[in-house]
C-alpha cells in the first residue's frame, strides 16, 4: 500500500471515530418507594433548590449569610450525622458576619471556638438545642470575604 492510501485510511478511520456518538452515561435511579429527604432544621426553612449555580437543597435558608454569593458545595445529607459543606463569598466585613452569626445562633451552645490571626481566619463550632444539628462556620479575609459553612444534621 501506498503512504498516501494508508495515511487516508487512518484519516477515515479517525474522523468516523470522532463522529460516532459518545456512550451515554446510565441514568441513577432513586430504588422505588425511596422518598425525597425531609429537612427538619432548628432554623426554620430549608433551600430545596440552586442559588447562583450552587446545589443548597438541605442547608437551612437563614444560615446563608444575606447578600452572599454560593460558590460551591461539598457533600451531601445521605444519613443522620453526614452533611454538607457551602463555600460563600461577601464584601461585608468578617466582624459583621460574626455579629450575624453569633445572633442567629446565640441560642445554640458554642462548644469550639479557634482563631488563626496569621490566616485572618475564625472558625467556630456551634451545636443546637438537643443536639439536633451541627454548623461548623470559618470565616477567612482575603480580597472578599469567605464564609465556609458546614453543616450536619444529626437526625434526618
């Protein structure tokens, strides 16, 4: 065979390869007669759904600091005592989304609190009444504001 008739075949060949339709990925479903989870949060509503192209189903709605933008989500709420990380962003201050936090949760017992001036970071570590939830809260100053908020429901 020529180079020119073996170099067409490879041509073909790679041309009706890239064509062909990829394999479809196999669709996950649900085993029949599970239910959608219920959220039952300490703070009241809960998001069922995408905020900014971010997946918030399951996080309690006041715990999204207000005028924050989600920038990701880790994680998921498949059993009691597993939970879910959201990353969010704000130009406010870390003192004010302190003072927001520390009054929305001043009912909850704080039981680790640590700060890391170096980092110009603060996490805490807060627990609901009967031990009901969990929200672990780090907030970090760099050009914006970062909030990271981890949360767990100990009952689902």
């Amino acid at each position: 065979m020529k180079r020119s008739t073996v170099f067409i075949l490879i041509l073909i060949f790679t041309i009706g390869y890239l064509t062909c339709a990829k394999p479809k990925k196999p669709e996950i479903k649900k085993p029949e007669g599970e239910k959608a989870k219920q959220f039952n949060s300490v703070l009241g509503e809960v998001f069922l759904d995408t905020i900014a192209g971010v997946d918030l189903t399951g996080l309690p709605r006041k715990l999204l600091y207000p005028g924050a933008k989600p920038v990701a989500r880790y994680g998921t709420y498949r059993v009691a005592r597993w939970g879910c990380s959201y990353n969010m962003e704000t130009t406010d201050p870390p003192e004010k989304v302190w003072n927001y936090y520390d009054n929305l949760l001043k009912n909850w017992t704080l039981v680790q609190e640590t700060e890391t001036p170096e980092w110009n970071s603060r996490f805490k570590n807060y627990v609901a009444p009967q031990d009901k939830e969990v929200v672990q809260i780090t907030v970090t100053k760099r050009d914006k504001t970062i909030i990271v908020i981890s949360h767990v429901y100990n009952e689902l």
